[in-house]
C-alpha cells in the first residue's frame, strides 16, 4: 500500500509517518522500479502499535525499545504506569486547592496560607500545572521549529551561507552538520535536520532556517485551545489586541484617525522589521 492508503487506516499524517521512519520506527520497502515506498499489513500494524502508545503519551525512545525488542512491553508500561500515577498525583493537588478557593469567600481569602498548602503539596510531590509553564514549553518548540538570523555578510553564495551556519552554531554552541550545500542547503543542528533560505531586508541579508520534519507530538498534553491562543501570542496579533484595549481605553481622548494610525503602526514593525519578506 502507498501512504496516502496508510494515512487512511491509520489516522495519522505522512508528515508524523515520515517522521516516525526518520527516527527508526518504521522500515517500508523500496519498489524496485520506482523506488518508492511500500508498506506492508506490518507497517500498517507497527502505525497503529505506535498510535496507541503515544495515546497513552509513551515517549518515542520507549517506543523504540518497544518494537525492536530491546525492553519487553509490560517492563516500559510498568514503569509508564508509575509516571502516569505521580502525575495524577500532582493534578489531584491542583484539584483539591481549586476546590478549597471555591469554598471560600473572596474577602476571607488568606493568600499566605494557600501558598503554604500549595508549597507543602509540592514538597509531597505535588506540582501544579501551569499555563504559563505551558507557553514556555510551547514557545521553545516553536523557536526550535523555525529561526532567523542576520548574518556578518551578504550571503553571496554557497561557500559563505555554510561559513555564517557555522558562525551561528559557534555562537550558540551547537554541532552543525552540514547534509546538502548550495543557496538553499540541508543541514543539522544537534541531530535536527533545517533547511534554510536568504532573503532581504532594508537591514541587510536574513537566513530563515524551518525544521525538515516538524513534529508536535511532544506537546500534545497541552490542550488544543491553549495552542491556539499561545499561537496568537507569538504571532502579531497579540500586538493588534494591545491596540484594540488601547483604543477601548482612550477613544474618547483622541481622535479616530490617530487610533487607526496605532492599530497599524505594530503590525508595520512585525512585517518590515521582525519578520522581513523577500524581495
């Protein structure tokens, strides 16, 4: 079967199923005519093997182990079972103090002792979850998903867009492995593959590095609405929304005129200075 027929059965995306061939999870055979991929009813098994484990959130380095052997089944759900409990654990925490803040009235609140008791959960192994560390990890994802960077030259050609990749690895101490040269290249950053591009800004040459084979499958504990606002507070609509509570707060102070000129005026500094467009 091709992938558009394993897409199907299985209810994942080629893009995770490359992803899962890229990390050694799935083997399909090659034709030998065309050399493309063909998956086999064990594929089609091992998908759906996958599917569920990572449904019961089993990281990808147990999944491996799972399926080459190397650790029986049981020995990593145990010990998942174990992770899943301590977790629960620190969710029922969370619980048990929203349930005590209903129960209290506003004005008799004592902050003091809330932390106390939140404090003393944690040192039981309570930690609660929170939006903000939420965003954090969904922010770093997203740095790491895509970047830019200005470099010391033009970018002219091939030899100097590997030389300023390797200046940015230096600088940010990490290994580069350079798989495919030229204007548009191929490379890896401690083991993730990028590709990149060049464009112009009125500053200068930028290189736009984008990952090869994104994956989101680590952030799926967050919950889909949370993405989505996270999503708009990294995009530039959060600037436009800071406008709108500016324009909510002060239309009865200036004019109409100078508020529309405010609403734009961020979305101008996202478009020509954060994120320059080719040219």
């Amino acid at each position: 079967m091709n992938i558009n027929e394993l897409e199907r059965l299985t209810g994942i995306t080629r893009q995770n199923i490359r992803f899962y061939e890229k990390k050694g999870l799935l083997h399909p055979m090659r034709n030998s005519e065309n050399n493309y991929r063909e998956y086999s009813q064990e594929d089609l098994i091992t998908l759906k093997k996958i599917k569920l484990l990572r449904r019961l959130d089993v990281s990808l380095e147990d999944i491996h182990k799972i399926l080459s052997t190397e650790v029986p089944l049981h020995t990593i759900l145990e010990q998942h079972l174990k992770e899943l409990q301590a977790r629960q654990q620190k969710l029922k925490a969370c619980i048990d103090v929203c349930k005590d803040l209903l129960q209290t009235d506003t004005e008799s609140l004592n902050l003091d002792r809330t932390f106390e008791k939140m404090e003393q959960m944690e040192q039981n192994g309570g930690k609660f979850m929170s939006i903000i560390e939420d965003y954090k990890r969904y922010s770093a994802a997203q740095r790491k998903r895509s970047f830019s960077f200005m470099p010391d030259t033009m970018v002219m050609n091939a030899a100097e867009f590997s030389e300023a990749l390797s200046q940015y690895a230096d600088e940010n101490n990490q290994k580069l492995t350079i798989i495919k040269g030229g204007m548009y290249p191929t490379f890896e950053l401690d083991g993730v593959e990028y590709t990149a591009q060049r464009a112009f800004s009125r500053l200068g040459a930028t290189i736009h590095c984008t990952m090869t084979h994104p994956e989101e499958e680590d952030m799926e504990d967050i919950p889909k609405k949370r993405k989505v606002l996270y999503k708009l507070i990294n995009g530039p609509y959060i600037l436009l929304f800071l406008v709108f509570i500016m324009m909510a707060i002060s239309r009865q102070s200036i004019g109409w005129a100078a508020l529309v000129a405010l609403m734009i005026f961020p979305y101008l500094i996202w478009v020509f200075w954060l994120y320059p467009k080719n040219k």
